[in-house]
C-alpha cells in the first residue's frame, strides 16, 4: 500500500515542450473559441444568467477552461472564465442554493464545485469556502427528503471530494457527514462492476451500463477511503473493478468500451470521448487516495492514447466514439451500443454535445497533476511529460524543471533549483512495464527497484544544480487478444498499423471544421510477427516532436514492423470486424508495414491478426 497524497497547487506546475504545444492547441483550438462557435456556451447560457442551456455543459466547459488558463498563464482564457465564475459566486441565494433558478439538479453543481475548488485553489479566493460552506448546508437539509436521482445518483463522488476538500480547510464534522450521505444515496458501483457486470454489450438504457458514468463511479473506492480509511480494502475494490471490466470490456489499449454503453471486448466497439477524459481524472484522483504507482501507468496509457487521439491533430474537432481499431470515421451504420451514425467524425458535436462540453478538462487536469505532495512534504510523480514545478518546501522555494521528450523518448532529467539547501523525498514511479530502470543523481548510478508502491524513493539535502536522470528502457511489448491477434506496446504508447488518410469536410460545416476521415491505402494487413527475429526485435527509430505532437505526418516513434495482406478480412458496417483466427496462412507478400502511436493515428488498426505467409512451393516466407 502506498501513501495517501494531495495536489500541487492548481499553477505550480508550468507545463514545457511537447505537453505545452498540446495544451496551446487546445486554447487555440475547440476550448479557446467555444463560446464564439457554441451557442450552448455563448452569452445566452444558464450559467450566465441567460435563457439559454441552463444544465451541465456550462460547468463542463468551465471544468476544462479554468485549468487551462491557469496552466497557460494565458489573459483572455482567465478573463473568459472570470465572467462565469462571478456570475456563479453571485448566484447563491440565502438559503445556500446557487446556479441558474430554472433548474434545480443537483448533478450540474457538482461539476460547478469542481469549477469553484480549482479557482480558489488557483487564485486563492476567499468567497469560495464560505461559498461552499452555505451551499453543502443547503444540501444537509435538503438531500434527505430530495435525494439524489438520475445522473447524480451515479455520480454522487464528485460532490464528495468538495465537501471533503472544504473539510480538509475547516475541519467541520459536518462535510464528513454530507459525504456519507451522498455516498448513501450514490450507486454501489463496486458491487455492480464485479458482482453483477454486464458481460456483452448492454441493449438498453441503464445508468449503470453508461461508460462516463462507470468512468465516475469507479472513484467510489477512493472516497470511500478518504471517509473511512481501510485503503488497502478499498484499493483491492478498485483492483476487482478493473480487472472485471477489463476481462469483459477491456480493448486491446487497456480501457473499456462505452460507445455509449458498455460493449464488449472487440477492437470496433467505441470509447466515448466523455468516457477517456472522465477515466483519467477518476485515476488522478485515486492516485491521490492510493498513492499506488499502478493508477500512474494507467494514467499515461490513457492520456497518451486514447486522450490524443479524441481531437484532430489540431484540436479544431473531435469524436464523439472513438475505436481502437478505426478504419473511417464517415457517416456510417456502425455496430455502436447506442449512437447515431456520424458519432466518430471528428466535428462540433456529433451526435450530443456533451463531448462537446466535457472534452476541456482531459489536457489540463492531466498536466495539473504530473506532481503530487506526500504528508511528509516530499513530492511525488503521477505522470511524466516535460514541465517546471515552482513549490515551497520546509521554507524553502522549490524548481524542479523536467526536461524530457517521453513518452516519445526514455530518459526524463530533473534539474532542481532551491532558495536554501531542504531535506524531502523526491518519489519517482518506475511503470511496471519497465524491467531495467536506469537512476543517477548528480551523476551516480543509484539502486532504481521500486517499492511495492511502485515508486523509488530519494530522501536526500537537496541543493541548487543537483540533477536527476532516470532512464526508462522501452522494449516491444506485445498484448495478447482473442484469436490470436496482438496489440503492441512500446512503454506507455499503444502502437497501431497507420491507415493514410484523406480529411473529407462535410457540408455545411460548423464550429471550427467538420470532417470525414476515409483511407487512403488499404487497411488489412497482419503483423509477420516471425520476422526479423520476432516483433520484440523490429527497430525502433525516434525523431523530433512535431509542432502538433500527435499529428500523423511524422510521428515522434516509428516501429519498423513488417505484415502481409490477409484478403478475406474485410469491412462490414464501415469498420474492421473481428480479426480472422491467427496465424493466418497466406501467399500474400511481406512488406514493411510501420507502427506509430495511437494518438499520431486517427484510421489505425490496433489489434492485429499475425501471418505466416507461404511461397507457392509452401515453404514459410522469412
């Protein structure tokens, strides 16, 4: 079991390089222009005071806005949201109640509160504590004879860590006893996950089976240890719920299904983009409860995959469902549990527009979180990408500046700068795909096995100029699936058979562009995993992070794969059904066929099936 952690200070972290190019994308791109594309979140909205949408997009936005801003240090962004979160602060009425008047769920405002902790934390502004205050005491009195229904029954948790946030300042019984009955009248999500899980694709409507909502309900055992402690119980839930959805909803990448329900286990089942960013902030959050390094891999894998890949390389679109193995995105009847036909084109708001609203907070919220603050005032990481931490430690200022290129390169470099030389832990997490870390400090090679946590600890005087480099070697890992198909890895990058592809717009575009992706060369190749010595052995050549880093003209990592046409394996339903049973024997060429990230592909093929390919004399092809 590993320790219980709290969040840096929403702006100590500076993100750099890459990550920075990312997030500047985005405030360029959907989050930057929102307002003037969207009427849902122009000046007519609810939640600033108009006659507008008046429910969960305003706060969603805002969930994703304030972060970036903050992150950015970028002027307009904070004034956009000043306009919001002042309309907000000046709507409570004298009973505690805020928000727009014409509706009065709970759910909107839990996601307001988030809104209202991330600019207090920011900003230090003191109207919202005792904001909050009279708002959970409105609820103390309210919630028993109006409980929670509907999206709020299932997401009741986001309410509870405010009210456990304002506990943490104040130190009022009251908040714990909020939290609890919150979490009475919220679904018991870890029964439901391991106990009683759909096991195929869900066929009707049940809150329980909608993969935002599991996204969210999987915090409830990390709430549940900030209530009551008894971690590693709770922990070992968190593990079952994992492993249950993974065994019947896990896709080749690591996350499960939703497009918008669960649904199975094949490669052109969708992921919600609500789904991916609400997965990765549910583990930051128990990475926080857990301190466990595991929830840190699961974070990289998320963010740096399915999270790049929601948007156009520019951020300009996104999907509403996305697929692990994605051969168009046009209009088109797919197999999706629920859903229209134009739910993968990359748009303003193909089929809801709560994508649309929730994307924001995915790049920020993940940035905002690289580093964590342990008890004993040491840090730890969650994640690895290039950015500054400017903290304060024992008295003393603190700058670690990560230099790094990862995940598209293995070695992350931490130059430390302090006002005065102060002892704390610096906990580094080695990701349980990597067997042979590499740790200097100053120069010295240092034990680098991790602890049952996951993390290496580096208790030390720490002065100006000291440096850290760890080096994570990134072998080809492959990942085994039904029929024999393989997924591949190369540390926390999924990497996919790249399809070409053609940008298509569509008529009578809105927002910022509204395309259709179609290939550009054929899709259906298998990995001739034999060759070169086995796929563990193919090359792997690194290059320059491009401008836009999850762009497919060129890709920061490129394996040198190679495969062969399997010609039976065809479309149906505009996607790639399920791969024929591998090996398949062909008399198909093999070719050089590269992997590339997931992210730097929008058509890909990521679960592939293997060929043994044959001359005509029927000897085995090398």
């Amino acid at each position: 079991m590993g320790m219980r952690y709290d969040p840096v200070r929403l702006g100590e972290i500076r993100p750099a390089g890459w990550l920075r190019r990312q997030l500047e994308l985005q405030a360029a791109g959907l989050t930057g222009q929102a307002e003037e594309i969207w009427p849902d979140l122009g000046p007519d909205s609810g939640w600033l005071g108009g006659p507008g949408e008046n429910w969960e997009r305003g706060p969603y936005y805002l969930d994703g806005l304030v972060p970036l801003a903050h992150l950015l240090g970028d002027e307009g962004l904070l004034r956009k949201a000043k306009a919001w979160i002042e309309w907000m602060l000046g709507s409570q009425r004298e009973d505690g109640q805020f928000g727009p008047e014409g509706n009065d769920d709970w759910w909107p405002r839990m996601v307001a509160l988030k809104v209202l902790i991330q600019h207090a934390e920011a900003t230090g502004d003191d109207r919202v504590a005792p904001f909050l205050a009279r708002y959970f005491a409105y609820q103390l009195e309210h919630l028993p004879a109006r409980p929670l229904r509907d999206w709020g029954q299932v997401r009741a948790t986001e309410n509870v860590l405010a009210a456990l946030w304002l506990h943490r300042r104040d130190g009022d019984a009251r908040w714990l006893r909020l939290g609890e009955l919150l979490m009475e009248q919220n679904a018991d999500w870890p029964r439901y996950l391991t106990e009683d899980l759909i096991t195929g694709r869900a066929t009707v409507f049940d809150h329980l089976t909608h993969g935002p909502n599991v996204a969210m309900g999987l915090k409830v055992p990390a709430v549940r240890a900030l209530l009551h402690g008894d971690d590693d119980s709770q922990l070992a839930d968190l593990r079952a719920c994992l492993t249950s959805l993974d065994r019947w909803h896990g896709q080749v990448h690591g996350m499960f299904s939703g497009d918008e329900w669960l649904a199975g286990r094949e490669a052109y089942q969708g992921i919600e983009t609500c789904q991916v960013v609400e997965y990765l902030y549910t583990l930051e959050q128990s990475a926080l409860a857990f301190g466990a390094g595991e929830l840190g891999d699961l974070g990289e894998l998320v963010a740096f995959n399915q999270l790049a890949a929601a948007c156009d390389p520019h951020m300009k679109a996104h999907q509403y469902h996305q697929q692990a193995t994605q051969i168009a995105a046009t209009v088109d009847e797919r197999r999706w549990s629920h859903s229209s036909d134009d739910a993968n084109i990359f748009g303003l708001e193909p089929h809801y527009g709560c994508c649309m609203a929730n994307l924001h907070q995915g790049w920020p919220k993940f940035a905002a979180s690289l580093w964590m603050r342990s008890a004993d005032d040491g840090l730890a990481v969650f994640a690895y990408a290039p950015n500054t931490l400017h903290t304060r430690i024992a008295g003393s200022d603190v700058t670690i500046e990560e230099e790094t290129e990862y995940p598209f390169e293995e070695t992350i470099r931490l130059n430390l700068t302090v006002s005065s030389p102060v002892d704390f832990a610096l906990r580094l997490r080695i990701p349980g795909w990597c067997t042979e870390p590499e740790l200097r400090v100053n120069g010295e090679s240092v034990p680098a096995a991790p602890g049952p946590d996951g993390y290496v600890v580096l208790d030390r005087t720490w002065t100006t100029g000291d440096a850290v480099e760890l080096r994570l070697p990134m072998a080809i890992r492959r990942v085994k699936r039904e029929r024999g198909a393989l997924g591949v890895r190369l540390g926390p990058l999924v990497m996919v058979m790249p399809i070409a592809e053609s940008w298509r717009p569509l008529p009578e575009q809105r927002g910022l562009g509204e395309w259709e992706v179609l290939p550009l060369s054929s899709w259906n190749y298998a990995l001739h995993a034999r060759a070169r010595g086995g796929l563990e052995q193919w090359p792997v050549e690194r290059r320059a992070v491009p401008d836009a880093p999850f762009s497919p003209g060129r890709p920061p990592v490129v394996i040198r794969g190679r495969g062969a046409r399997v010609m039976e394996w065809q479309a149906q339903h505009g996607s790639a059904p399920e791969p024929p049973d591998s090996p398949v024997v062909t008399g198909s060429p093999v070719v050089d066929r590269p992997l590339v990230p997931y992210g730097s592909a929008r058509l890909r093929v990521a679960e592939m099936p293997t060929v043994i390919s044959v001359e005509a004399d029927g000897r085995e092809v090398d």
